[in-house]
C-alpha cells in the first residue's frame, strides 16, 4: 500500500512511532487529529492512551504479524512469501485454494505472499477480529457465500488482478489470468457455468485459439461483468453490436454463436 504522506509527515510518524512503539498506521491517524504535531499527540497519547491509542485488537494483530515476518532488520513492516506461506498454513488455507485470494484481499495485499503492517492490521481490525482461529472462521465465511454474495466475489476478483502483476506491468500473460479464472470461476468460488454451457472452459478454449497473449485491467474487469451477465441470462440477449464490451468479448460471443451454437440457436437445456 503506497504511502501518501509528506517527508515532513513521515518524520512525525518516525517521531512519535520512536517514542509510543505504536504502529504506523496508528501513529498517522493519531496525528492527524493533532494537525501533526508529533508532541501534541505523544502527550495525549500519554495522558489517555485507552481513548487515542491502538485498540487491544489492534496491539494483538501487530504481536501477530511480528510473529511471521521474513526480513525483521530490514522489512520490519512486511511478511513475505515465506512468513505468509507459515500464516496461511497455520489457518488451514491452501496456497491454490479461493480463500487465499479473500485472505489477500482482507489483507491489502501488494502482490501475491506478501502482506504489509499496515493492510494487516487494517484490514482484520475493520472486521474485529484479532486471532487465527477467528481470521479462518471469517475466510470460510466469505468462501462459502461468494456463489451468492456478488458484492463479496467482486471485491475478492477486482483485487486478485493485481497480485500476479510483475512489478511495473499493466497487463498479465494469459497463463496467469487463466489460472486466476479457474480459481475465481469454479466451485467453491463463483462457478462460471449454467445448465447448457460450460462457460469458463469456452472462455479459455477461445482465448487460446485465438492465442491472446495478455489480459489488461478492463479485459479483466469486463470479463466478470460478462460473466455475471451470461449466468442470468444465457442466450446472451444483453450483447449486442453497439455495446462497449471489449473486441475480445465482441469476438467470443461471435465464437458461441458460431461454434458452440451454429444456425443461430439458443442454448438448450442438458438433462
């Protein structure tokens, strides 16, 4: 999560972050409310730290975090591949499974293993929540209702574009973007399918024959608006030639109809 703040801010931060051994998260909310005067907020810091300091939930999800960072001299503020593989083992969560995807989510992940102080605490302190057994409950939770709860799978997707992308990258290989759509798009995710069409295998077979060799943000995001679309209504009547679709989902559903559906029928009901 890229920092917004002034160089005369982050000396605030430094400042009052050497003296309450706060967060700096915390130390920048704390500040900001002081105009960021660090002295101002250290002294009411001090005077009543239960009102202006970090919450229980808040010092125990940073105790937390310490436990699982790779680099502590250096990356005091991140846990990285190898700290993150730890903490997902230890809730139980596979590497390959949707609810890394939510857990990197909850988190602000950057990219994909890596988790910042600041997301982390954030991020579980937002929904209440400060222990492992409790941050498992809560994935399975959302695990469990992404088929239903659209709101929930769209935050999930939207966000899971940007762990795969190599630094400086506006776009990901398809390989990639496939794996992601085959995470995203079947069960226990959102299955990408209806009773006649087996939708997501479609959608790969066409990007492969047509040898697609990258998938930008739009194409991304479009692809789920197309997809959530599809499910309600399989004929495809809400496409037509004048909507701003991308050209590859122009192209894909000339393919359907041309391909998995020719002579211009409908999609029919498989017993």
């Amino acid at each position: 999560m890229p920092s917004m703040h002034s160089s005369a801010q982050k000396a605030a931060i430094s400042d009052f972050t050497s003296v309450t051994q706060v967060d700096k998260s915390t130390a920048a909310k704390l500040l900001k409310q002081h105009n960021w005067n660090a002295s101002a907020a250290v002294n009411a810091f001090f005077t009543n730290p239960t009102s202006t300091g970090p919450s229980p939930a808040r010092k125990t999800l940073n105790t937390t975090f310490d436990k699982f960072r790779d680099d502590v001299k250096n990356e005091p503020d991140l846990i990285d591949i190898g700290g993150t593989s730890k903490l997902l083992e230890q809730l139980q969560i596979p590497l390959d499974d949707v609810g890394t995807l939510i857990f990197s989510e909850i988190v602000s992940s950057p990219s994909l293993g890596k988790i910042n102080r600041e997301g982390f605490v954030d991020g579980w302190s937002e929904v209440n929540i400060d222990t492992l057994p409790k941050m498992r409950n809560y994935v399975l939770q959302r695990r469990s209702a992404l088929q239903d709860d659209k709101e929930s799978f769209k935050s999930v997707y939207n966000h899971t574009f940007t762990l795969p992308l190599a630094q400086g990258a506006k776009t990901l290989p398809l390989e990639v973007a496939i794996d992601m759509w085959q995470t995203l798009f079947t069960a226990p995710s959102y299955d990408w399918r209806t009773q006649s069409t087996p939708w997501l295998d479609w959608w790969v077979e066409f990007l492969q024959a047509k040898k697609t060799k990258a998938v930008n943000r739009d194409l991304w995001k479009q692809t789920l608006s197309f997809a959530l679309q599809a499910m309600d209504d399989e004929n495809l009547s809400f496409w037509n030639e004048e909507s701003s679709w991308p050209s590859v989902i122009d192209e894909f559903v000339e393919w359907v109809k041309t391909e998995k559906r020719p002579g211009g029928g409908e999609a029919m009901e498989v017993e």
